[in-house]
C-alpha cells in the first residue's frame, strides 16, 4: 500500500469482490485490506494510522529582477524603432485566480526590464506527492467544494503592455516546483529566501 506509506508483502494483502444484493453477479468494486493476528500474551502494538495525508499550507516567494532578450513587439511610427513595454505575469497552476503581474518597464529597446519586483503566492501543498491542492466547486451548479490535485508548477509569462489594443504574449516559463527543504538557520531570518518554505 504505497499511498500511505506502509511496506506490505503482496501475498499480505487480501482483496475481496464487492457486491449489491439487486446485482448479484455483477462485481461493484472491491475491498484491498489486511489483517494483523496478534498472540494473547503480547500487547498489541499501536494501530496503524491509514488516513490519507492532509495539505500543508505553503508560501512560494518569487522576485522578478530581470529580463534579458525579450522580443521587441511594437515599431515607432515616428522612428521605426522596435521596442517592447514588458511586464512579468504568474501564478501557480490550478490558482489562477490569484495572477500576479510586476509592473511595466516602458519602452525597453534592448529587450532588458528591470522589475525586482515580489509575488507571493499561498497554497496548500503535499509535499511527498508534489501535488498543488485546491478546493473549489467543480461546477457552477454543484454545491460543496471538491478538492482537486495537479503537479506543482508555477507559471510566468512575459507579456508588452500595451495602451490602446490588447496586451501581447510574449514568452512563458513553466517550472516544476521542487521538493520544499527547511532552511538551514542561518538564512531563516532572510525574508526573501528563494525557495519553497512552511509559513
């Protein structure tokens, strides 16, 4: 039973089919157990707690300093110059709602924007699966929230701003969340530590 942590022999496992009295030959699912037989004359040992394992709440800190290359999108009417006015998007995948945008660097003709800017984005994390856990409802008509998992990935993109028409995509990065590490004590105080770490 690898999902809760517990080394079984497969010969140890039990599975029994699983039936309806109005279907009786027609296999509902079935039921993977096991079953501990203890002597009388030894205590027994402490149960084994099965639960499935709860979310821990997280804050991933990121700073935007730079960006270098950046496409140049927008032409100078005036000049014919190529330039870009780059802003930085993110979010961790599967809480889009909670997009985060750096400020813009207008008018950047080398395809350099200088931002150092902060997004801080809280969630609730499992750590041994690398899974990202949302609650929410899974349909507009449905009336309890479900919980939903997907890989810890966060998301930025870097998008030209601008004023009159719509915004231009311009890249995207996806990087895979690492495993999150307690910091060593020295750089617990440093607030701005890049790395994955418990609130």
């Amino acid at each position: 039973m690898p999902d809760f942590g517990i080394q079984l022999v497969p010969e140890h496992v039990e599975i029994r089919p699983l039936y309806h009295p109005r279907s009786p030959g027609l296999l509902q699912g079935s039921l993977h157990m096991w079953i501990d037989i203890f002597p009388r004359d030894v205590p027994a040992p402490p149960p084994v707690d099965i639960k499935p394992r709860q979310p821990i709440s997280y804050e991933l800190r990121v700073v935007i300093w730079n960006t270098e290359d950046v496409v140049l999108d927008d032409v100078n009417p005036l000049t014919g110059e190529m330039s870009s006015d780059i802003y930085v998007k993110s979010w961790v995948k599967g809480l889009e709602h909670d997009k985060q945008e750096t400020d813009v660097h207008f008018n950047s003709l080398t395809g350099e924007g200088n931002f150092n800017w902060r997004f801080v984005f809280r969630f609730d994390y499992l750590p041994t699966e690398r899974e990202v856990s949302v609650r929410r409802r899974p349909g507009p008509f449905a009336l309890e929230e479900a919980e939903f998992r997907q890989p810890a990935v966060l998301v930025l993109q870097v998008w030209d701003y601008d004023h009159i028409s719509a915004n231009d995509f311009l890249a995207i990065a996806l990087l895979s969340l690492p495993h999150p590490q307690p910091l060593p004590p020295a750089l617990a105080s440093v607030p701005w530590f890049p790395t994955l770490t418990q609130p």
